[in-house]
C-alpha cells in the first residue's frame, strides 16, 4: 500500500471517519502498517480480540497505556 493512502487512513481515523479508515487500511492485508492501521481501528470500535489479531499480522504487540489516537499519530510520525 501506498504512503498516500496510509496517511489517508490515519488522517480520517484521527477525524472520527472509522468506516473509510477502515475501507483503506483494510485493503493491503500483508502490509504491516495497513495491519497496524487497522488494529487501532478495532480498538477504537472496541473490538480487542480482532485489533490482537491485527496487531499480530503487524508484527507489533498491543500498546498497554497508549490511547488509541496517541499511536494513530504515532503511524502518522513514521509515514515519510
């Protein structure tokens, strides 16, 4: 996936917009970011056991004290 869309899908996360953050991130399955994108998304649709499992295929274990939005900017720091 794209930087573009990565950003795209940070950015309308942040704004509240989770149904088309979520259409984006989700179409890049094997991308790590994409998967780490979608993993806050289910923790902020409060859906743990589907955000573990993405944070998984991101290769990234679940933050214990970060709010979601915090590492949202914290994806959105790393896109370059």
């Amino acid at each position: 996936m794209n930087v573009q869309n990565l950003r795209e899908a940070v950015t309308l996360a942040l704004a509240g917009e989770w149904d088309r953050a979520h259409e984006i991130a989700q179409q890049d399955e094997d991308d790590p970011t994409a998967c780490w994108i979608h993993a806050v998304l289910h923790r902020i649709e409060g859906d743990l056991g589907n955000a573990q499992h993405w944070y998984r295929r991101a290769r990234r274990a679940p933050p214990t004290a970060l709010a979601p939005d915090a590492e949202l900017r914290e994806i959105l720091s790393g896109l370059r």
